[in-house]
C-alpha cells in the first residue's frame, strides 16, 4: 500500500530533520581534496552521530574507502553511498504483514512502551487491514491502565470495528480469549491485541504473555501469529534497547517505528535493522490514519540521505 499518492511526499516530509542532521554533521568533511584515514575517521563518527549505528557507519566507511574520487570527495557521492548502503541494510527486512493465517483470525500481539503510540499505532494498522478489506476485530488485553482501554474504545468506534474489553485490572488472557472465540465466529481475518506496556517488572510482563501465549495455544497452536514491537523513534539509542529487552521478553517477531517525522534520530531505523534483523513492517511519519505504512528501502534510504528522485 505504499504506492498510495502523496506516501513519498510524506516519507521526504517525514525524515527531513534526519537528513538535515546529517548534512550537517557532514558539512565541511566532504569538500576535502584528500580521502585519507583522518578523513574517513571523522566521516564514521559523523555517521555514528547521526543515529545510523556503529556497524551501518563502519560499512559506509569502508565503501568510501574502496572507492576512487578523481576530482576530490563530493557530497552528492558521499550521498549516493550512504543510499546504496541504507538500501542493502533495509531491503532485507522492509516486509509488510501479510494477512495469511488459516485458519482465521490472524491474532497480532502489539507491545510496546507506554508513551510509544502503541494505542495509536494499533488503530492505524487496523486502518491498513480494512483498506485491504480484512475483517478486524480489536481486544483491549493492557487492563492495567483505564485510560488505554478508553482510547482503544474510540478507536474501535471510529474505525466501525468491534473491540473485546473488560475492566481494569481485569485478566488479559480471559479477554484474548474471548477475542479469539468471537472472531473466529463471526469470520474475523485480524485479532489485534493491546498488551501492557510496561518494562518495570520484566519477569511480571513476561509470566503474563506467558499465559496469553498458553491460552492461545488451547484455541489455535499456531497464535499468536505476530508480536509486533512499537517504538518511539525520538527516543533514538534508547530504541535499541528496547527491542534488546522485549526480543528476550516477548518473542518479537517484527517492529513497527513511529513519530519518524519528529525526530533528527530517524538514523536509528537504520541501526535496529543492521543490529537486530527483525521485519520492520511498517513506519510512522505522521499523525493521520494514512502515515503509516509499509516502505520501499530505496525510497526510505533516499529521503534519510537527503537524495530527491
């Protein structure tokens, strides 16, 4: 769905603090005549500043030195580089979810932080699926926050889907349940679950997903067929650490990044994939249901290195 008028706009519109970070953190370094080791050192740790990760910076280094400048390094080729690489980074694991379950429902498991746009992040994706015209159903499985039930609600009423909940402090496992039961009933293609977020007391969060896990086993072996982490591209290095905590935790099995257009640290969607190599399956450069989407690494790599095509 990433082909929808305007997408491309929004992507350039939406990583333009990351490029200009970059720019300017290149500015100087590449109108030098000589590419010499000094050079090429201060060039990775430009990189590095930039959010893109130690290992994505040393990659770009070493193409730059592998290359032959005849009239002097260029910042236009400089770019180049940096796309081309971002582009090999980002290729492997730009992939959508892809709706393929049987049999029905597809059960996605949605973590995250709060303070990550999880709530948000859940109605958007939700909005992907009935594009596609797949039956979604939402389950309100954080009960540990009224408040994170209360938006789901509306987002459900909003989207004219239907929406499992109980009360606060209720089981999350007794509502993924229910969730499941109904949905496969009624013909529902996507169960889409909200889980607490919540790092304070891992082994806590853990025992929890633990048993929605188990009773989702009792109702189909294969749920749940996602878990998919959310996070908060402005809180950059951070991000890292995150998956880091919750691939341990949870199992995840693909990412989701979010608030890309208010940050300069957009770099780091490029640090996760070189690190990690979970799917990231869709990106956030905006506030209305259509900014977020699924990507093509070339057009994602061009508008973080600041190349217009």
């Amino acid at each position: 769905m990433n082909d929808k008028p305007g997408w491309k706009d929004r992507l350039f519109g939406g990583f333009s603090k990351t490029s200009s970070r970059l720019t300017e953190n290149l500015t100087g370094l590449v109108t030098k005549a000589k590419l010499d080791e000094q050079t090429l050192d201060e060039i990775e740790d430009a990189l590095i500043v930039s959010d893109l990760g130690p290992a994505t910076a040393a990659s770009i280094r070493e193409k730059l030195s592998q290359e032959r400048f005849e009239k002097g390094l260029s910042e236009d080729a400089v770019r180049k580089i940096i796309q081309e690489e971002i582009t090999g980074i980002l290729e492997p694991v730009a992939i959508p979810l892809e709706i393929d379950a049987f049999p029905r429902p597809q059960v996605i498991l949605v973590i995250g932080v709060n303070g990550s746009g999880k709530t948000t992040t859940i109605a958007k994706l939700a909005h992907l699926f009935l594009e596609q015209d797949y039956g979604v159903m939402l389950a309100a499985g954080d009960t540990f926050r009224a408040a994170a039930i209360g938006q789901l609600k509306v987002w459900a009423e909003r989207l004219g889907v239907p929406i499992i909940s109980g009360k606060e402090g209720g089981d999350s496992a007794s509502i993924v349940y229910e969730g499941v039961k109904q949905a496969t009933a009624t013909g529902i293609d996507v169960l889409i679950v909200d889980t607490a977020g919540r790092l304070q007391n891992r082994t806590e969060l853990m025992d929890e997903l633990d048993k929605i896990r188990r009773v989702l086993g009792r109702l189909n072996p294969e749920a749940p067929h996602d878990v998919v982490l959310v996070l908060d591209a402005t809180t950059g290095q951070n991000a890292l650490s995150q998956i880091e905590v919750f691939r341990e935790v949870a199992k995840v099995t693909g990412l989701v990044m979010t608030k890309l257009d208010g940050t300069a640290r957009g770099g780091v969607l490029v640090a996760a994939a070189k690190q990690f190599e979970l799917p990231i399956h869709a990106i956030g450069v905006g506030e209305t249901m259509e900014d977020l989407r699924p990507f093509e690494a070339s057009d994602l790599a061009a508008a973080i290195a600041g190349i217009e095509e």
